[in-house]
C-alpha cells in the first residue's frame, strides 16, 4: 500500500477493521485522515457513504462500527494473528468451489464471490472450477459458511475431492508460484524489521503514517495467503511473517496512540 493508494474510504475500512480500534470516532478518523493529506469534508463524505453502503454503523452521533455488510469480512481480517491455527496436515485432498452456474453478469457480485475465493487461497484452475489443497482445519460446510459470510453465493457448492481423474490436475499446484510467495515474505519481514529499527527517529505523525503503511500491506498479505502447505510452499517463512507482525501491530498501536495522544483531535 501506498500513500497514493489509501482513499479517505479505503483508510477509514483499514482503521475500523483494526483489532485496537474498532470503535471510531469522527474526529479520531479526521486526524488520521490528515497524516495523509485527506482533507475533513473528503472524510466525513467517506463515513457517509460507507454508512449508506452498510459497511458502517453509527450507534450514537460521531461515532462509527463495522456494519453489517462489513462484519464477517471485519471478522476475517482480525483474525490474521491466529493463522496457524487455520491449517493442518495436507493429505493430497483437494476442496474444488463450482461457480459455473452463477453466472457472470453481476459484476459486484461477480467480484465479491472472487475475493471471497482468493481470500480463502482458492485458484481458478478452469473456467468455473476454483481449487486450493484440502489443509483448512475447517469441516467442508463451516468452510462453506465461512465463504458464504464473506461474499461467495450461498448456493455454491463446496467439495472435497480425494480422488481426481482429469487431464490437467498435475497442473494444480502449479496455480500457487512458491517462489513468488517466498519473495514477498522475505521482502515484508525485511520493510517490518527495517521499520522497527528507524521508528525510535521519527517523529509520532512520521511513525504512525509508516506503522499504518507498512502493517497494512502486511495483513493484507497474511489475509490473501493462499496457506499453502509445506509440499507447495515455505510455511515456515510465512509464519515467520506472521510472527514479526505480531511484534510490528504492537509496535503500530503505540505509535497511533502517541499521535493521538500528542494532538487530541475534538470528536464534534
């Protein structure tokens, strides 16, 4: 993620969906909003819109939550600490998602179903055919649950494929590049570690623009790994990963408190 990159909307979803501060403020999301050059109005616009989407709620004037729209995947994205708990041993069985019967002409819909999909590791192995190895802890329909909460159709089936005859299945693991995966897990331990060495010589907006930059092209990485397992990938440097964004969220947390903390912005 880049400066250039996080709208007044997509900064506000980053902010609520944060496992710290999911509870927000206007004046608190106005404040962080500045560290980016986003003007109030541009935020306040963003909060409204975002409320009329149902992506956020306002239990009392001034203040915004997850909505329900927003929620299962608020949920997910929290959930990026216990990743190691998601997976077990692969046995070579396959989960397969059928989406050829759902069509393609509603484009949200259509987009919401295959980021629903990537968020679960799935690959589009043929048209209408999306596959990832069966390592998810989940039982098949919790798993289906999980995808539906998310955005996929409710009426996609979900399989389990322990035996596979078909022309092009060697390929399949091949959908994942390992190397391409192992490249990024290198290239975000080493922007976190560098990161954590330089904050003690910024000042507290300087740090909490890195922490929020930087922590948030993390998670999302974690959140959009395919969790392969040790056949297919480096899951021992994935968890790596994970553990130094452990220690880089704490970190994070602190600087965003200082800033706040420095300038209490008025939550009018």
């Amino acid at each position: 993620m880049t400066p250039q990159d996080l709208t007044a909307k997509a900064l506000i979803l980053s902010l609520i969906s944060s496992t710290d501060t999911d509870r927000q403020m206007i004046g608190s999301l106005i404040h962080a909003g500045a560290l980016f050059d986003i003007e109030p109005a541009t935020m306040r616009v963003a909060a409204t819109r975002l409320l009329k989407d149902g992506l956020l709620e306002s239990p009392e004037r001034g203040v915004y939550v997850p909505g329900r729209k927003a929620q299962a995947l608020t949920r997910r994205v929290q959930q990026w600490q216990d990743v190691a708990s998601k997976v077990v041993a692969w046995n070579g069985d396959w989960l397969v998602a059928m989406t050829h019967h759902l069509g393609r002409r509603d484009r949200r819909q259509l987009r919401t179903r295959e980021r629903a999909l990537a968020l679960f590791g799935y690959q589009e192995a043929e048209a209408g055919l999306w596959v990832r190895p069966a390592n998810l802890a989940r039982a098949i329909e919790a798993h289906r649950e999980d995808l539906v909460g998310i955005g996929a159709d409710a009426t996609m089936p979900v399989l389990r494929v322990l035996e596979v005859s078909a022309p092009d299945i060697g390929g399949w693991p091949g959908l994942w590049s390992a190397q391409a995966l192992e490249t990024s897990y290198r290239e975000a331990i080493s922007a976190m570690t560098e990161s954590l060495k330089g904050l003690p010589g910024l000042t507290v907006a300087e740090a909490a623009r890195e922490t929020l930059l930087i922590g948030q092209a993390a998670i999302r990485a974690i959140n959009f790994d395919p969790l392969l397992p040790p056949q297919l990938g480096n899951q021992g440097l994935f968890l790596e990963m994970v553990s130094t964004m452990r220690a880089y969220n704490e970190a994070g947390i602190e600087c965003w408190r200082a800033y706040h903390g420095a300038n209490a912005p008025s939550d009018a």
